[in-house]
C-alpha cells in the first residue's frame, strides 16, 4: 500500500485532529503518503483531496474540531454519488481510507470498502453511542466541559437559593447527562435511556424545597423536555426561581483531554496497521484496555449498554438531604 486517505466525518470531536495526526505520523514511517480529504464525504465527491507531509501532524495534535472539516452529505447513501468518490479516489491512487467519525459514517465506509476502497473507521463523537467501544474519541473532552459549566452554573444557583435545569446533548445517548450528574452530585438526573415524566421531576424538586435545599441541579439529556417549559413548571411547584441553560455547542470545542488524545492517537495507529495488513471494512473500539477492531456489520447489532442500574444507584445516593 502506497497511498491513504484520512477524513473526519459527521458531527466534529475533540480528539479527531489527534487521530488525524497519527495516522500521518503512523504512515509517514511505513513510506505511505497520506491524503488529506477535506469537509469527509462531501470532500471525496469533490475530489478535495490534498497530499500532506508529515509537518502537518506536527501543530494540529492538540487543537479542537477537526482541521480537515467535516460536512454531512445524506446523497452517500446513493451508489451514483458513491462511484464519483472512489473514481477521485482511484485517481490519485488512494487505495485505502481512515474514517474517523460516528455509526452514520462507518455506514459510508462499510460501502466504500464494498466497492474496493478498504476503510477503517474511527470512534469519533463526543455522545460515546458506539456500543462496541467503551469510549468514544472525544466523550472525556465533552464530559469535562459539561461537568465545569454545571459547578458554574451550581456556584450561582446556591448563591441565590436556585434551581437550574442544565440541558446536555448526546444524540439520544444518556452517556453523557448520566457521568456528568454523577460527577457534579445533580440532585436529579433525567437521560434518554432513562426518562423521568415531568411530573416526578417537578414532585422531586418540591420535595428538595420543603426541605430546606439550597440549590438543586438538574440535569437532563438533550431532545426530551423543553428545558424552558420545564423550567417554569419546577418554579411554579417548588417555589425555586429557576432557569434553563442549554449547553449546545460549547460541548463540542475545546482542547482535547489526555484520554482523549491517547485512544486517538493509540486508534489511528491501530488502524494503519490495519490497512497495511490489507483490512477494510472494520472500525476499531476500545474493549477495556485492548482495541478491536471489529466488521462494520456486525458492530451496528450491538445493542448498547445498560446504564440502568447505575442511573438507579445515583439517582438514589445524590436525592440524599437532611432538613
Ligand atoms: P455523529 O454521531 O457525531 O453525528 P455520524 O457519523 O453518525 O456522527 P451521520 O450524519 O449519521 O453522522 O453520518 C455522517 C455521514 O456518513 C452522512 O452525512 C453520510 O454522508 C454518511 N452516511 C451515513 N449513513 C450512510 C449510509 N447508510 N450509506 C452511506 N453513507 C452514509
């Protein structure tokens, strides 16, 4: 194998430039040029292909988002569309790619591989919904960001004997509202794979209340309540001034934790190995300490991890208070 491409797909992580990083360091050192594909898929249809020496790892391994870009493109999934890519593909002569992105991306993989371009895909979201890794490239940068703001928003809410909703994405993954209320001791914590109704939220709250409770912190998975709704509906019942704070995008930045940085860069070079031994179709995971790389296929059966038992545990520990 001669020459690799490299793309980022999906929603950004941090981490992913780290990945991007050693996949040119891993392959620099097997005498394999590497190809920088900008903005993913949409990049490949695009022929935005760009050769790149191994200075181009050296300033990126710490920085957040992705360097290459990254872009949605639905259209993929058609053949036609497809075809266009592994025509610029087979034209540079890149036999091979590393995708780095979430299950929707190793989709568009598992078909590139299919048509005879081999891919390796790379665990990279911050919602940690891969199931067949433990961890996701870009999970432990998120989580840290998540846990500052709530101590922030918490400083502010017991200064003022509040109540704070704190709404937390994870594309319909409790992962991260789940750590990140265990972490920070949320007094209730609400995700998608285990949902309170309104109703026992707001009866929790009030009952912090009479209590006596200074602040309560709340924190939910993002796409379930309305969090302003919600809000107005705790302060009604609890008699807490309360607010919502949706923290979006401010997940997504950031320089790249340790952790993350390792298992990208530990993947990246797993995954050039990968491709060197003539493998595609794949995508590595994190199975305790080991990586696997396991089919495409087979991965996206995996039911995901019960987080039931836990969510109970902490929910229990953390609604704890003595008037
Ligand atoms: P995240 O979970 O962070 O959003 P993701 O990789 O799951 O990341 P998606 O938007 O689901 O994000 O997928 C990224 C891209 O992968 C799509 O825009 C599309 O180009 C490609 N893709 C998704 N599903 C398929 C499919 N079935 N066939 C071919 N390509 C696909």
């Amino acid at each position: 194998i001669k020459k690799i491409g490299v793309l980022t797909s999906g929603g950004d992580a941090p981490g992913m430039n780290a990945a991007v990083s050693a996949v040119i360091k891993a392959a620099y050192a097997k005498n394999i040029e590497v190809y920088i594909v900008r903005d993913g898929y949409k990049g490949l249809v695009n022929n935005w292909l760009e050769k790149v020496d191994i200075n181009f790892s050296q300033d990126i391994i710490s920085r957040g988002g992705t360097a290459i870009g990254s872009a949605r493109l639905p259209e993929f999934k058609e053949v036609e569309v497809r075809e266009k890519a592994v025509a610029n593909l087979k034209n540079a002569g890149i036999e091979a790619l590393v995708v780095i992105g979430g299950d929707g991306s190793y989709m568009g993989a598992q078909r590139l591989t299919e048509m005879g371009i081999n891919c390796i895909g790379l665990p990279g979201t911050i919602d940690n919904d891969i199931v067949s890794s433990d961890y996701t490239i870009g999970f432990d940068t998120a989580l840290n960001t998540v846990m500052e703001s709530i101590e922030k928003i918490r400083d502010t809410m017991q200064s003022h004997n509040r109540c704070a909703v704190v709404e937390v994405m994870g594309n319909r993954c409790g992962d991260l509202a789940l750590y990140a209320g265990t972490v920070t001791g949320a007094e209730v914590i609400s995700t998608s794979e285990g949902q309170l109704s309104e109703e026992e939220i707001v009866n929790e709250v009030a009952r912090l209340s009479k209590l006596g409770k200074r602040s309560v912190i709340i924190v939910i998975s993002e796409k379930i309540y309305d969090a302003n709704e919600l809000a107005k509906k705790i302060e009604a019942a609890s008699g807490y001034v309360t607010r919502a704070t949706i923290l979006g995008h401010t997940q997504r930045g950031g320089t790249p934790t340790a952790m993350d940085r390792y298992l990208a860069i530990t993947s990246a070079i797993y995954a050039v190995d990968q491709l060197v031994a003539g493998k595609g179709g794949l995508y590595v995971g994190l199975d305790g300490q080991q990586l696997i790389a396991r089919d495409i296929n087979s991965t996206l059966n995996i039911p995901r991890k019960d987080r039931t038992q836990e969510l109970t545990t902490i929910r229990l520990l953390n609604s704890q208070f003595k008037k």
